[in-house]
C-alpha cells in the first residue's frame, strides 16, 4: 500500500526532518507511483543531508532519466561512481544515457565494458552494447548482440526491437518486420 508508505515517511520526517533515509525511501515509494517530480525533490534533500551516499545519487539519477533530463542523469551517475566505482547500475545506467543521447558512443561503450566486468553475463549490459551497435551503424556487431540477448531470453523486446531495427538497415526487412 504505496499511500499508507507515503503517510507513514512523512509522519516519521515530520518526527525526523534531518534524517536522509527517509527523504531517501519516501522518494522510491514516489518513483514506484511515478510521481517523478516528488521522488526528485526528496532525493535533492537526501543528498544535501547525505552526500556521499551513491544510492542517492543513482537514484536521482534514473529519477531524472524518467523525466526525460539525460544529461543530469548521467551528471548523477557519474557522481554515483565517484562514491562507488564499481557501482554496476550506475555504469550500465551511464552507458545507456549515453548511447541513447548519442553524443559521446566511446564513452557510452566504455561504461558498458566496465559494467560487463562486475556482471559478465547480464542481459541489460548486453543490450546496451547493442544500441550502441546500431548507433555507430555497425549493424552485424548490433545483430550478434542482440542475437546473444535473445538466446538467453527469446522474448526480450528491447533485443528484438534492436535486432529488426539493424535487420531492416542492414537490408533484411522481412526480417526486421519479424522481429
């Protein structure tokens, strides 16, 4: 029950005002509910009483890649790993901001590698590494990516997405159709 969360963190911040953790859970009981705007106003108050807290960091982090702000994601998650550097959500969050922004695909692919060290076999991390694929229109890498997603998890929309897109640029449209 995401209300009686709500009513509960404020009645305990109103008990609290200078405690971080629950400006900090309040705020993901707000991302839950989408309520994006809230979740960002906590989570800055979170980290003005908590700053070196990576957590924080990444969350505003996705907080602001929901609300379409990418360039203050990836601000956020570059903080996030100044705290943590083998923080995994924050490279592989870092990687897809980037890819997605398509300014900086070195750095994007960077991301992705240091994100696939800490968790060699993850399917986002593959994923990721397939946009950014079909960004520099290296349409065969783009499909073997996915291709490796979707031997795991034939069902992967992302993956499947990806791959009929580079199928479809790469003259296969029956098969990007498919797809």
């Amino acid at each position: 029950n995401m209300e009686k969360a709500l009513d509960d963190y404020s009645a305990a911040q109103g008990l609290e005002p200078a405690n971080p953790r629950i400006y900090a859970a309040r705020a993901v009981a707000y991302m839950q509910l989408g309520d994006h705007a809230l979740a960002l106003k906590d989570l800055n108050e979170a980290i003005r009483l908590r700053p070196l807290d990576s957590g924080q960091f990444l969350n505003r982090g996705i907080t602001r890649f929901n609300m379409g702000a990418y360039k203050e994601a990836i601000d956020d998650y570059t903080k996030a790993l100044k705290v943590d550097p083998r923080s995994y959500a924050a490279l592989n969050n870092r990687c897809v901001t980037r890819a997605i922004l398509g300014e900086d695909l070195e750095s994007a692919h960077a991301d992705c590698l240091a994100a696939q060290e800490i968790k060699p076999d993850d399917l986002f991390t593959l994923t990721n590494l397939g946009l950014i694929a079909l960004k520099r229109e290296n349409y065969a890498e783009a499909i073997a990516l996915y291709d490796a997603v979707l031997s795991s998890n034939a069902g992967w929309a992302r993956a499947l997405f990806g791959r009929g897109v580079a199928r479809i640029k790469s003259g296969k449209d029956a098969l990007g159709i498919e797809d």
